[in-house]
C-alpha cells in the first residue's frame, strides 16, 4: 500500500502505514498489548486509552451485530464495520478473520480487501467454515494443514504492501489434539509464510501456553489471548517471550453489563436520574465524535454568508389604533390571530433573518415573542425613532437591515432587498397612492430618487435615493420609502458613525428616521433604491388594520 495519507478524524493526515507500526510491535521482543474493539466507538476508546493497536474479534464484531460468532455475518459485513473502525482510528488494527471467510481464494481477495481498508494484519485459524467459537463445544474439527499452508501462501503472495502481516491461529490445544500437533502446526504455517503464530488455549491455567512458548523459542513472534487462563501474572507471559497479547472481547462484554444495568435502572425508574449521574456525558459522545475538529473546519471551509440581522422600530403606542393599543402597543395588535409583529418576525424568519433585535417602549412587557432580542427605549414617548434605533447600536454591525415595526409585506419584497449589493438600500414602493394619503390625512416618507420607476424589466439602471421628505411635491416624488432598509458591513459603520454624529450635535432625541437617511445622503451616501409597487402596507390606523387582516 502506498504511504497513508487518510484524513483522520483530528484532520491530520498521517504517513506512518499502521501495517509498518503493526510489524515493528509483533516482532518486538518487548511484549505488547492490543485490545478488542467491535465498532468505530469502540476502537477509539481502544486508542484514547493508549493501547498500541486493536482486535477486531470476531466474536465482539459478531455479537455487536447481534448474530452468533459462526460466519453468521457475511465477510463483507464484517469488513463494512472494519472500514468504520479504520477510519476512527489511528493505530493498527490486527482483524480476527476466523478461516478466511472459504478457501484459499476467498482469503487473498479478503486480503486486498483489508489492506485497501487501512487495516494492518490479519489472523486466521486452521479449522473449518464455518467456524465455532473456540470457547464452545469440545474436539472441534481442524482445517488440513497442507490447505491451510496454501491459505496463508495465497494471502501473503497476494497482499499488495509488503508490511502487511498474516497471523496462523493454531487451535492444535483448543480441540485436544495436544502441544506435539500445535508445534507441528505452527512449525508449518511458519514455513509457508505466517508472520507469527497465535496459539490458542481454553485451560484457565497457562501451562499449555507457557510450554508451547518455550518449545516454539521464539522461531516467530508469538501471539496470545488469555482469556480463559486471565489469573496468569503477565510477567509470566513476559518471561516466556510474547510477542503480543490480546484481550479478546472486554469491551463487548463491558458493554453488555453497562447497557443492561443503564436500561434496567431507566426501565424500573421510568425516569434518567440513575442514569444521567452514571453514563458518559453527552459533551463526551460530541468529543469523541471530534466535532470541535468539524467546527473548526467549517470556519475554514464554508462559504460564510454574513449573516443578515434585522433591527425593528416598534416602540410607539399608535394611538390612532385607539382601545387597541391601551394594554399593548401597535406591535402586538392582533392581525389574524397573530400580533403584527409576529407576522413580520415570520416574513423574516422566512427570507432567512434570524437574529432580530425589536426596539420596545410603550408597554414594552407585552412584546415577548420568542427568538426576539429586545432592547427597551425608556424614552419612547419623547424621543423620536433614530433615538430608538440608537438603543439598537450594539444589533448594527455587519449586514443589517432596520424595519419599521407596524409593516407587513410580500416575502419578494424582502428578497429583493436582500439580494441587493449596495452599502444602502431602500425599498421604495413607485404605486404611492397620493389620494389615500391625501384623504387619511396620513404622513408619507416620500422619496425622491435619481429616476422614476418605469416597470420594464430589462431596464437594470440603478435609481439613487435623493430626498426622503414628507412634504414633498408630487412632481417630485418617485415612491413612498416602506419603511424598510438594508446597509451592508460598510453601510453599518456609515449608519453608526452618523448616529455619533447625531449623539454629539444633540439632534438625536427627536429625529425621524427620514431626518437620518437624508443626514446620509447629505454626508455622501447613495441609497440604492429597490423599487417595488405595492405588496406591503403599515397600519396607522383602524382602517389600515382592515387592510392588514386582508392582507
Ligand atoms: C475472538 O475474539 O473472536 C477470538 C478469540 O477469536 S476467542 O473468542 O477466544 O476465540
Ligand atoms: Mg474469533
């Protein structure tokens, strides 16, 4: 296999090949130690605790799954579960394939399988398939040594990275046959290839093992698994040369007694507390899963799309609205069912403006929508609305869009907006309806801009806003500003910077948001003007709410 350059789950790529760490601990003649692991979880845990190297048991892999250690789970299954556990992990990983999943072809595709699958070595046993736990039944039947030599010659002239490793399990003890037919064994997997040689023993005591380490004089590295024979001091095992030890399938049956007692204490409580105090913590399921390495990569790798904030005016009572905004104001008034200002959070939410910061101040308790921030202007009945923007200072950073809070509108009008560049924008509707205004007696920002609206739809020529001003003259308005801005990042800093401006000179308290756009413009500003004609309306008064709940 060429160098490993996986992106692990940390991010690094490594370039030290796990089947060269793999070989340098087997043929060691220190002794070492690799743990069993039957999922991706699993063997992290293996390698957070500092363990060298994994087992992948087939009897954990197998019970894990749900199936019986007997080739229940088809090789590709298997090796599906490895691929997780590979890609989890950093350090070599040595996979019990019982007899090789068939014969001798079966084994040396198996071993281009693991290989391309990151994993460093392979065991195989000499019996039959398919294959019995070792731990069941007595005189279990024993592969032909001549087959299983050509097992082991396949996969190891087969295997495309010369530092992959063949383990030959010999099962000589575990079926009677007795220590002179395990050294016969062992002797001739060694000639046909083997990597090392596992000898394998049910007895709770080690002698068989220890006897067969010495007669075998570390001819090749020897492997062990004491399961059965767990009371045996290690250093025993050290004295007699081990290459490697493995501890089989503590981390399945570990499992098993920690989900049965953790369901059995939720099952009988019929509630978590026994649990929440007992089982890992749910920061450690995100650590372990490495998302602080997931979030670090998406501030590199995501597209940031500055996220567009919204700041709203809806301090005022709107006493035209009469008894209705006695206990709330204008804000709340209930269209439909559902107060103003949640229609409008909503046509926000919708366009994908999420943090939205409303400006209270006549009864400014009433207004507790969620997913609001709301800053309060105690001042609202003295001071105008850029006093009540101002309060906002802190929401008119980066991409932002400020709104009057008794408008409804159409989701394209906030689209287009939206999806206009300039550093300031407004929306100007071109359809103004001078006789309404005229008959209601009803103030309206009107605008001036650099050109008329003329609805064709290949004119793209930008219009500049020139004047906002309620007082002027038909000929030369071009619209009615809505009462809804965009500015960008830069549009931001110019808005701040006036509004300082404004704190200075003292005319702050009672301006209109009209008196700042044009201190804007005045100050070299060039609103870029977003015509719409109609698909919005705002509610001054009881015959504009009958407008808005037919809206
Ligand atoms: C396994 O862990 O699946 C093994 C070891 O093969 S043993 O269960 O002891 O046979
Ligand atoms: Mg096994």
């Amino acid at each position: 296999m060429s160098e490993n350059v996986l992106a692990f789950p940390d991010g690094k790529a490594r370039t030290t090949r796990k089947t060269t760490r793999f070989r340098e601990m087997l043929t060691s003649p220190e002794t070492s130690f690799i743990m069993e692991a039957h999922n991706g979880l699993s063997a992290k845990i293996v390698e957070e605790t500092g363990f060298e190297g994994v087992w992948a048991s087939g009897l954990s892999v197998s019970a894990a799954l749900g199936v019986r250690d007997s080739n229940e789970a088809s090789w590709t299954q298997v090796l599906e579960v490895l691929e997780f556990m590979a890609d989890a992990t950093s350090i070599p990983i040595l996979v019990d394939a019982d007899t090789g999943y068939g014969n001798f072809n079966n084994f040396r595709r198996l071993v281009n399988k693991l290989i391309q699958r990151d994993i460093a070595a392979v065991c195989i046993e000499d019996k039959l398939f398919p294959k019995t736990n070792s731990f069941l039944g007595a005189n279990q039947p024993l592969a032909d040594i001549d087959e299983f030599c050509g097992k082991i010659k396949a996969g190891k002239d087969a295997q495309a990275d010369d530092d992959f490793s063949v383990i030959a399990r010999v099962e000589a003890l575990i079926a009677g046959w007795g220590l002179d037919e395990a050294l016969r064994r062992a002797e001739a997997y060694h000639e046909a290839g083997a990597d090392g040689i596992l000898i394998h023993s049910k007895e709770s005591v080690a002698d068989e093992i220890l006897a067969f380490a010495k007669e075998w004089a570390n001819r090749s590295p020897v492997v062990i698994v004491p399961t059965k024979y767990y009371a045996t001091p290690t250093d025993h095992f050290r004295d007699v040369g081990i290459n490697l030890i493995i501890w089989a399938n503590h981390n399945m049956r570990a499992a098993i007694s920690s989900m049965r007692e953790t369901s059995r204490q939720i099952f009988e409580n019929q509630n978590l507390m026994w649990a929440e105090e007992n089982v890992a913590r749910l920061g450690d399921v995100f650590v372990i899963a490495g998302n602080e390495e997931l979030s670090e990569a998406e501030d590199r790798y995501l597209a940031k799309r500055a996220e567009t904030k919204a700041v709203v005016l809806a301090a005022t009572r709107g006493s035209k609205l009469e008894d209705l905004t006695v206990d709330r104001p204008k804000c709340m008034v209930d269209v439909r069912g559902k107060p103003l200002l949640h229609r409008l959070v909503g046509s926000f939410n919708d366009a994908g403006v999420r943090e939205l910061t409303v400006v209270t101040g006549y009864k400014a308790d009433t207004v507790n929508l969620p997913g609001i921030n709301t800053v309060d202007n105690p001042a609202y009945e003295t001071s105008g609305e850029v006093a009540s923007l101002a309060c906002a200072k802190d929401a008119l950073k980066g991409e932002c869009l400020v709104s009057y809070g008794d408008i409804m509108f159409r989701s394209h009008v906030l689209n287009q907006l939206l999806d206009c560049e300039a550093d300031i924008a407004v929306v100007i509707d071109a359809n103004w309806q001078q006789e309404r205004a005229e008959s209601m007696k009803r103030t309206v920002d009107l605008a001036a801009c650099s050109r008329a609206y003329t609805g064709d739809y290949f004119d793209d020529e930008i219009a500049e806003l020139t004047r906002l001003d309620t007082e002027l003259d038909t000929e030369s308005a071009n619209g009615e500003w809505i009462g809804l801005a965009k500015f960008s990042e830069k549009g931001s800093a110019l808005l701040q910077a006036e509004l300082d401006r404004m704190e200075s000179d003292g005319s702050i308290a009672s301006a209109s948001m009209i008196d700042l756009m044009n201190r804007l413009i005045d100050a070299g500003a060039k609103p870029q003007v977003v015509y719409i004609t109609g698909g919005w309306l705002d509610v001054n008064d009881a015959f504009d709410l009958a407008r808005a709940r037919n809206f």
